[in-house]
C-alpha cells in the first residue's frame, strides 16, 4: 500500500511538471493554455479514454487499455490540454497552483 502511494505521489508530480513544459513551451509561441482534463475525471466519461488511444502510439511507450477504460501499467495518466490564442486562463480552484508549477515564466504565474 505504501508503494502505491509513492507511486501515485511520483506520477501526479510527473504529471505537475510536463504541463509546466508544455506551459511554457505554449507561453513562448505566445500562446494560451487551458485547465488539462482527463477521462474519468469530472465531466468527461471514462470511455473517452478510448479516443486518446486513437490518436497516440500507446503501443510504442508500452501502454494498453483494457475494456474498463483502465490503463496497463497501473500508475499510467492520460489528459489533453487547449492550447489557442484566446483560452481562459484556469484558476486556481480549477486544478492550476502557481505554489507547485515549475514555469518560473508562466503566462498564469501569480506572486506570493
């Protein structure tokens, strides 16, 4: 159980920092980025996990979906993000925390 959350631990900060390089790789092209979102979160059924799988190379990075929808390996994400001239910014209640990010030059960048 231990090792679970370690791992979960390890895979949502994993998560925290490639949305930062997108971030700022978005920030640089002067760019907008929205919330990201993923299947089975909020208002996006699970089943739509499928058409992620439609558009990327799973099989190259070794990860397969099953007929729950659930990821093999385990500890596996999936989420997409816009990314436009004019998306709302998300705010911090909506998942996006200036505290954790590491774009030091995020265009959502707030002082504390």
């Amino acid at each position: 159980m231990a090792l679970d959350a370690v791992g979960t631990v390890a895979v949502q900060n994993l998560s925290r920092y490639v949305r930062s390089l997108i971030c700022q790789e978005v920030k640089d092209r002067n760019l907008q980025i929205s919330r990201s979102f993923s299947p089975g979160n909020s208002v996006w059924d699970i089943s739509q996990q499928k058409e992620i799988f439609k558009i990327i190379s799973a099989n190259k990075i070794e990860v397969k979906l099953i007929k729950s929808y659930m990821m093999i390996p385990k500890k596996s994400l999936s989420w997409v993000v816009g990314v436009g001239k004019n998306i709302i910014a998300p705010s911090k209640e909506e998942g996006h925390s200036c505290k954790t990010c590491q774009a030091e030059t995020c265009q959502f960048r707030r002082s504390f």
